[in-house]
C-alpha cells in the first residue's frame, strides 16, 4: 500500500440497521476514483443501501512544500481515515516513468546525461540512483495532476516516476513512457492494491466491504507488510519488495538500501501457501495481521504469508541491514 492506494474509510452511520453507508476519502482526484470503484461494485452488490461519500483533506494532503521522507509522521495519508487496512484486487505494483514531451520515445538509460528525475520516493532514488548513476534525482511533490502539470509545463525535470496502478486507475496509461519491472526498481509494500479501511468494532460493515477480498493480493500484501513492520521501516529509509505467487508458492524479494544507493542488500524466500477459494470461510475469531482484517481467508495461510514475510527480514537483519538502515535514517534526518 504503498503505496497511497487506501480507497476509503467505511464506517456505518449510528447503527447497524440503518441503511446508510458513509465513506470517507481523500480529496484528490485518483482516491476519488478509487473510492468510486470500491462503492460502486458494493452497490451492485447491496442494492438496498445508500452509500454517502465524505471528502476529506490527510496531513500529507495539506503539507506540499515538504519531502515525505522528512516530516516525520507514519501514516500521512490514512492517520485521517483510520488504520485497519484489508485489501482487494491489485493493479500493476510497479512504478512507471512518464516523460516530458521533448524526451517521449526515450528510457532513463537514454536520457541525456544529467537529466534530472522527479520522485518523491526514497526507494525509487536508492534503486535507480545505483542503476542509472548519470541521472539526477530531485524530489517531486502533489498529486498526480499537480506532478504532470510541473513535468509538462517547467523545464526542471526530464521525467517522472509514478506508480503505474495511479496513471492506470486515472486513464493515463499513454503518458507511460517506460514500466519498471522489479529487477529494475522494486516497489513499495502494497503498491497497486487498494484497501478500504473500516473500524474494529464495525463488525457488520467488515463483513459488507470482506466479499472484495482478493485472496492472492491479501496473502502477497500481508508478507509485504510483515516484512516492512519487522524491518522497522518506512518512508525515511529505502524498503522496496516484489513478490509471486506461483503453484502454491509465494514468492517475496525484500530489499534494503542506503540513501545514494550505493550500498543495498536483498534477498528472496519461499514458502508454501495454499490460496483459498473465493470467499472461503476462516475462523470466526480471526484477528487482524499487520494491520489487515481477512474473515474468509482461513488463518494457516495468512500465518504462512505473514511468517515469510517476518523471516525475510531477519535474514537481511542477521546480514546486516539493520546498519543500512540506522545510517538512511540519520542522514535523512540531517538533511
């Protein structure tokens, strides 16, 4: 998640026999779209209910001026609409470059040298500052709109990266210029899946929103997220992953790096997972795991998934990532 995909926070209005849904959401234009897709497939689902949508402003909404990496609060986008994530069908987790028009046709490896690349991302700088080292990468920030509005109207950066599930949920995909594959750019924990956050209590309203479960994303994103909780990690330190799931096996690449990129350390584990079927029941009293509530997806696999994810991390902790991570955030806080 990453990503800043969470679609919507539901909560039921008064009480759980009144027909009246109320969503909250961020104001920008792709959580509005976001959160119209969850809601209308929910309204197809439950015709008889009214589903009100509230739009709301989040702290990273309201702070522009300032680089994500250093304003120092988890959560900039959500801490607004609550913290109990479940996630749902996911979109293409990798990120995207867009170009300014002079360069359309061009890659980051033949841009010209000293081109300067928009992100606001310390994960994507790390790994593509080691790969494409005659770049330049200088922090972008905004909404969609804003970003391709400063990349198309000033001359200050030759392209941009962005998450490729935002320009496709948009309708942008033709200012795709070039999609990072995971060898080239892993991406952020949860990136491309969206998540409708919902009160603990609101035991009604969890089983409402629990038929959007995608149960290979929810499994894929709970190791994601397990393994970015152990690491300690967030926005101040470069933590990107990949993960696959493939004849019963997930797959999780989990990777580190310095600021500069200049030093990293990754690794790949497996662990056998048997997907439910759709909408499978789980166990009644299933609690959360990392922050995510899956009542129809039974609670061996999402041990499974959440136990991969912690073990990927202590193997990089036992190697040594730990230091990589303390000298990232050092220095991102002295900057």
């Amino acid at each position: 998640m990453s990503s800043n995909d969470n679609a919507a926070a539901a909560a039921e209005e008064n009480s759980p026999k009144m027909r009246v849904i109320r969503v909250g959401t961020r104001k920008s234009q792709l959580a509005r779209i976001q959160t119209d897709s969850v809601v209308a497939t929910l309204k197809a689902l439950y015709p008889g209910l009214q589903f009100d949508i509230i739009a709301m402003s989040t702290t990273g909404d309201k702070i522009l001026d300032t680089a994500l990496s250093k304003i120092g609060e988890k959560s900039l986008f959500t801490k607004e609409l609550e913290h109990a994530l479940e996630k749902n069908e996911r979109e293409n987790p990798c990120d995207a470059v867009v170009f300014h028009p002079r360069f359309v046709g061009k890659t980051l490896e033949t841009l010209p040298e000293k081109s300067v690349v928009g992100t606001s991302s310390l994960r994507r700088a790390a790994q593509l500052q080691r790969k494409f080292p005659h770049l330049e990468f200088k922090s972008i920030r905004g909404n969609l709109n804003t970003r391709l509005r400063k990349l198309d109207e000033q001359q200050e950066f030759s392209a941009i990266i962005l998450a490729a599930a935002g320009l496709q949920r948009m309708g942008w995909q033709n200012r795709v210029g070039q999609i990072l594959h995971p060898e080239e750019c892993m991406y952020a924990v949860g990136q491309g899946a969206l998540g409708v956050e919902v009160r603990a209590k609101d035991q009604d309203i969890l089983d409402l929103v629990g038929i959007l479960h995608d149960p290979e994303t929810l499994l894929c994103c709970i190791a994601e997220r397990a393994f970015l909780r152990h690491l300690e990690g967030g926005c101040s330190v470069p933590v990107a992953v990949h993960t696959a799931m493939k004849d019963g096996q997930l797959y999780l690449t989990g990777g580190v790096w310095s600021l500069d990129g200049s030093d990293s350390m990754q690794e790949t584990m497996q662990a056998t997972i048997a997907v439910p079927a759709q909408h499978e029941d789980g166990p009644e009293d299933d609690p959360q795991l990392v922050g995510i509530t899956a009542q129809n997806i039974p609670r061996v696999a999402q041990l499974a998934a959440e136990n991969l994810g912690i073990s990927l991390a202590n193997l990089l902790l036992n190697k040594g990532a730990k230091n990589i991570l303390d000298v990232a955030r050092q220095l991102n806080d002295a900057h």
